[in-house]
C-alpha cells in the first residue's frame, strides 16, 4: 500500500488523531500475545509489529525531529520497527518479524500511550510542517488498520481450528443482485488525479490528462454466485482464459477457488472470514481473488479488466463513503448489491483489480525527505487497484486513490468489476 505522501490538508483536530489510534488497539483488542507475535507468511506482519510500527511512525517524524528534548521510549526501537525508510538505517528483517516475541504486546500497548501523551502535551506548539506530518501519520495508520485485519485474517485461517474473532455479523437481506447492467463511461480527453484539495499520497498526483476510448463498466462487482459459474465451467481447470504467468501460478500453488474458499461435502463451498466459518454467500462480492483469478474470469466473460483511467473517471462524481467500508472493530464482509440504476459499490466492499500497472504519473515527483520512499520505489511489477473494501476505515478513500500489490497476492478484500469495449 502507498504511504508516503503530498499534504494539502486542513488543520487537524486532536480528536481525530484520539479516534484513529483509538480505533487500531480496539481492532486488536480480542489478540492473546501470541496471536498478535506470529507472522504467517512473509507479506503480513504480526500485529504486534503493527501497533509499533504506526507508532515509530509518529515518534521518530515529530517527536524526535520536531520536540527540542524528546527521548525515544525504547532505543532499540527503531531497528526493530522502521520498514523499508532506508534513509534511518538499518532494521530488523521483514520475514523476521514474528520471531519478535519480545517486546510483549503489553509493552507496544505501553509504547503507544507514551507516545499519544507527549504528541498531545506537544501538539499545540509544532510547526505547521509537523501537523502536515501527523496527517500523514494517521493515514499512514489507517492503511496498517487493514493490513492488520487482513494479516490476522490469514493468520487465523492457518489454524485448525477456525478460530473466530468476532461474532458473526446480524443477518441481512440478501437478494440476488440483479444481472450486470453496463454503464458507458466517458471517452475522449479527461483529467485522472488528485487535485491538491485536501490530503493525498503523492502517487496520486499530479492532475494530467488521459485519453479514454469508448467503454463501458459493470454497474456492480463480479458476485461470489458468478465466481462459482467460472469455477464449474472449467475456470480454473483449462489454460485458455488465463495469462501465461497466471496459469503456471494456478498449477504451481494448486489454486480452484478463491482465497479462504474450501468445499464440505456437508455444506458446499464455504469462505473464513474473521467470523469464522461459513457458506460462501452467492449475492456477496467476490474477494480474495488474484489479479490472475480477476483476469482469467473477466476473459471467460467476455469483458476485460477497466484501466486505472476508466475506472477514476466513472467514481469522481461518486460519494467515497459510500459503501460498506470500517466504521468500528467488527467482522468486515462485503454486502450483497442493492438495486442501483448507475453504477454501484464503487467505493467500500472489495477492492476492485484494474489492468494497469502501478507506474508514475508524467510530472510525478517523490515527496521530500524519508517520507517520500515508499510510493516512488515500488513503481515496478504490480498493479492499481481501485475503491477501498469493507475493512478500509471510512473517510481514507477518494476518486483518485491508488491502491498496489503483485498480481499474485490475494490476501487482501480483493474482488473484480468488468470493463468492456465499445
């Protein structure tokens, strides 16, 4: 995910920054110190690592560059709980972070409240470029609140158990969607990017133009009850529909369905999800899918994947908090589409894979300083995905957000809106 960012901001309000980190241990708060110690697999991080890492964040960039006297909690800290800042030195090895069982999680719970206490008494007299930071910082949190969500999620779902975070969510309506409408987008010279208005990662800048030939997107996501359509038709048996890299990663890894999809002789195909263990529900989007998986269904669909272009243009006009996005430390789960006559779930839900890869924008320009080293390098093998998910805190989504992972990572509330040709 994109970290590093260009402010144009208002003024934060204290309480913003109480509600954000508030929201981060209460999403951890069901964690034993064990659960939040393991790393499951190279690409998540344990959630202990989390919880410090957003925290380094804010007392390495204000606190020790921006109040005259302040001494870091821990000195071994910022080995253990930089990332990928290469201009702070040397850190602890990535696919090594669950071999950290000590500090314990009460220690990072003690650590961010000596950290939220000396950035509040120090709040009132920073300079305007550190506010700027702390905004930066608390997106920087809102991103590792999904990471962390869905780094657990993988986590649990290695165990036998099936372990629950939370309780199943109420039951809701769930009607069958109704069948893909296609909504014509606009073609010809159109403007893609963020403004300058508010905050934005500097990826998403600057505002340029783009030509867009004539298109149409699906009103909806692609539902897990057209997923198992592919599936039964030989989707993930047959090579025909998929990229040549795609097909060797299906043989070479095994895949025949979705991430967290497993098939009971008692109850057909059933999803885990942080409520545990159910039947996969065939009006909900589908997520946890690559963009191989997305790619090969929209081939066997007739359609395409939309660009990038295509898919900003169509959501511009659109509410980015709409949608089921996070609101409070609950299960996250897509919901099924309501009747819509435009285009509907552009923002919340899943993800939504586009064809584009993940490549600067003509004039784009890394931010200054350590900040600016996340976006810019992480321009090469990966692909933009578009709108956020259930498990992106409401308010962090826009139009021009850019969202970027490898085209075989599926860990993530990852789901497909097709686009076609005119």
């Amino acid at each position: 995910m994109p970290i590093s960012g260009r402010i144009s901001s208002p003024p934060l309000r204290q309480q913003s920054y109480g509600a954000i980190r508030a929201l981060t241990q209460a999403l951890a708060s069901p964690l034993s110190d064990a659960d939040a110690t393991v790393q499951a697999m190279d690409d998540a991080s344990p959630a202990k690592w989390h919880l410090a890492h957003v925290t380094w964040f804010f007392e390495t960039f204000i606190l020790r560059d921006h109040v005259p006297g302040y001494r870091p909690f821990d000195e071994n800290f910022a080995y253990l709980f930089n990332s990928y800042y290469e201009a702070e030195g040397p850190r602890h090895m990535r696919a090594h972070r669950g071999m950290l069982t000590r500090p314990s999680l009460r220690e990072i719970l003690n650590y961010r409240a000596h950290v939220d206490a000396a950035l509040m008494d120090a709040f009132d007299g920073l300079p305007e470029h550190a506010r700027d930071l702390v905004t930066l910082g608390l997106h920087h949190e809102q991103q590792h609140q999904e990471l962390l969500l869905t780094d657990i999620l993988y986590l649990f779902a290695q165990n036998p158990m099936q372990p629950a975070m939370w309780a199943t969510p109420s039951a809701m309506p769930a009607p069958m969607p109704d069948p893909i409408r296609w909504i014509a987008g606009e073609a010809g010279l159109v403007e893609i990017g963020h403004d300058g208005k508010g905050f934005a990662f500097d990826c998403e800048g600057p505002v340029h133009q783009a030509i867009l030939t004539p298109h149409a997107l699906a009103h909806r996501p692609v539902t897990n009850g057209e997923w198992l359509e592919f599936m039964a038709d030989g989707g993930y048996r047959e090579a025909r529909h998929w990229l040549s890299d795609g097909w060797a990663w299906v043989q070479a890894e095994g895949v025949e369905a979705p991430l967290y999809w497993r098939h009971q002789d008692n109850a057909g195909w059933t999803r885990f999800g942080h409520d545990g263990r159910h039947p996969v529900n065939p009006a909900a989007p589908v997520t946890h899918i690559s963009l191989f998986e997305a790619d090969a269904y929209a081939s066997w669909a007739g359609a395409r994947l939309p660009t990038e272009m295509e898919w900003e243009s169509a959501a511009q006009s659109l509410d980015p908090d709409s949608g089921t996005q996070l609101d409070r430390a609950a299960t996250p789960r897509p919901r099924a589409c309501e009747s819509a006559d435009g285009l509907a779930q552009m923002f919340g839900d899943v993800w939504e894979w586009t064809g584009s890869a993940y490549r600067p924008y003509p004039g784009f320009r890394a931010a200054e300083g350590a900040v600016g080293e996340y976006n810019g390098k992480f321009m090469s093998g990966q692909f933009v995905l578009r709108g956020g998910s259930c498990a992106t805190p409401r308010g962090h989504m826009r139009a021009s957000y850019r969202n970027f992972f490898y085209p075989h990572q599926r860990w993530q509330f990852t789901g497909v809106r097709l686009a076609k040709d005119i």
